[in-house]
C-alpha cells in the first residue's frame, strides 16, 4: 500500500512521495514513522481513510494540514488552514536564536510574525530562562499560535508572551524599546509576481508568503524598528528569500545601528537569513564615518 501510495504521490509530483507515503500511514496507524515495518496493516476503515487522505494530498492540500502537526526542532505544533506550515529551513535561524540567546541567563527574545508560534516557542522550550514574546497581526494564525503556546505551557515549558499587532507599526512593543537582547523573525518575503507552488497558493495564506511587490516590504520596517527594540550589542536574525543574499544584508548595513553583518545559507546552501548586532553605542555613526561592516 505504501509502495503504491509513494507511486502515487511521485506521479503527483509531491517531491518526496516515499517519505511522505510514510507518514500517512503511519498517521492512519496510529505508530510512529520507524515502526511502520512493524505494524499489522490496515483494517478495511483505516484502508479507507488511507485512500481519502491520498487523494487529498495528491490534490495538494499540506501534509501537515492532513496530519494536523508539523514537527519543528523538538516540536511537534498544531497547524491547519489560517496558519503558515513552518519550514525545516526556519530551524536554523530559531537554532541561531537559541544559540544567542544562551549568552545570557534571562534573555529576552521577540518572535515577530510569529504565525504558529515554531520560533518563539522553541526558544521557550530550549531557553527555560528565557521571556519570550511572540507578536503576530493575523487572527487566524493568532488562534493556532494561542493554542500551541497553551499546549506547550501545560506541557511544562516556560509560558511565552503573545501580542497581538502589526509588526510594521512603527510604536510596535514600545515598552520593550532598548532591552531586547534577540530579536527573530520570519517574515512574509516571496515578491509578488514569482508563482508558489499548488501547497503554497492553496493553503499557506497570502500575508504569510508574500512581501510586497519585491519581497521586502515587512522586511524594511522591522529591521528599522529591530533597531529601537534591541540593546546596544543585542542581536538581530531575520529570514529571506533566496534572490536577497545580497539586499537583507545590504538594508542592514545602510541602516548604519547595525554591525557584523552576515548572511547565512539553508540546508541546500541557498542564502536564507541575515543577522545583525546592534551597535554597542546604539547610534547611526557621525556623517562621514565608514559604518558598513562585515557583510558576506
Ligand atoms: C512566513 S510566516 C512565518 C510564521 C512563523 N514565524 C514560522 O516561521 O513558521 C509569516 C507570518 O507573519 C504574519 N504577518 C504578516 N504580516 C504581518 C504584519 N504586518 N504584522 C504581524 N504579522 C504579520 C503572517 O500572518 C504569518 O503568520
């Protein structure tokens, strides 16, 4: 069944179908993914409900949306229509955070755009110490994000803060102004004319994936309010499309509160999120002064 169901998938063109045949059986059986080999098969019902969840993955609705989770670092959050699926790619800017965010014993870190929650919380599990906020402007994804912030709480992970606003208001989180010490974010990013593939279109919704006409447009303010939020030395990371290697880090430099500019590559070596610290003096350099540093 497995077999044909990958067949299946691959003829779809679902580019992972083995993988992803897996998982839908293993969801329909109740066993984790490694133990599929060992499970007695389907009865007649769970043969039924094989077939209709294929059917509706070969129609392009997420696996996730299908399963109803989405595994992110040690996660597994709840996700469905109204919330973006978060992405294997996102993990290493929440383990750059994370990592940052270990320099300090009571961080505080601000997810902006948080959709389900994937950054925010997994620096609340991995960072127990830590005060996070998660900011989030979407009413739907605001109801998927308060759910898994709920179920991680009662997991026993430190409560994350939910705020909800728009994070290019330029007043955003004005009690924190000057104190954050990391601040993450995966904004909407893809330019509006470059064609999503039939998962995305469908279901991701439009504000979680598209930035304006040349991806950029949430980008600018939050880079320009990253700056007021974070304390001298305080740390920036910031997802982005694969064509802005070379703009994300170049806004950050020309902002001139930014140093140790970097960008940073994803598992299949493409460019993917930049990060920044905040000048220590906390201030534009003086006209004059040569300020761009250390963009790659
Ligand atoms: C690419 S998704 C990222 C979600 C999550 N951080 C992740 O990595 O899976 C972008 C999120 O930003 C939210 N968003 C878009 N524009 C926003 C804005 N101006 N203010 C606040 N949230 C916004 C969307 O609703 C969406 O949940």
């Amino acid at each position: 069944m497995v077999a044909r169901a990958a067949w299946a998938l691959a003829e779809a063109g679902i580019e992972a179908p083995r993988a992803e045949a897996e998982l839908l059986a293993a969801y329909v059986l109740d066993v984790p993914r490694g133990r599929l080999a060992l499970a007695d098969g389907f009865t007649a019902a769970q043969l039924d409900r094989f077939h209709t969840l294929l059917d509706r993955r070969i129609a392009r609705e997420p696996l996730q949306h299908l399963t109803g989770t989405a595994g992110f670092r040690r996660l597994e959050l709840s996700v469905g229509p109204g919330v973006f699926v978060p992405r294997p790619e996102t993990e290493l800017l929440a383990g750059w955070g994370v990592e940052q965010g270990r320099r300090r014993s009571h961080p505080l870190v601000v997810d902006l755009c948080s959709g389900s929650g994937a950054i925010a919380l997994s620096v609340a599990q991995e960072l127990p110490g830590a005060r996070v906020v998660a900011v989030e402007r979407s009413p739907a994804a605001l109801d998927w994000l308060r759910r898994n912030a709920a179920d991680r709480a009662a997991a026993g992970d430190t409560p994350i803060e939910v705020v909800a606003a728009d994070v290019t208001d330029p007043e955003l989180l004005a009690e924190l102004v000057g104190r954050v010490d990391v601040l993450l974010c995966n904004p909407p990013y893809v330019p509006r004319s470059v064609v999503v593939s039939p998962d995305v279109a469908g279901h991701d919704p439009d504000e979680a994936v598209f930035g304006g006409v040349d991806g950029l447009a949430v980008i600018r303010p939050v880079i320009a309010r990253a700056a007021e939020l974070l304390r001298p030395g305080g740390l920036l990371g910031i997802e982005h499309d694969d064509t802005h290697g070379t703009a994300v880090p170049g806004l950050l430099s020309a902002d001139g509160r930014f140093e140790a500019v970097e960008d940073h590559p994803d598992l299949t070596d493409r460019p993917r999120f930049a990060t920044a610290s905040h000048r220590a003096d906390g201030q534009r350099p003086a006209a004059g002064t040569a300020w761009q540093t250390g963009s790659s």
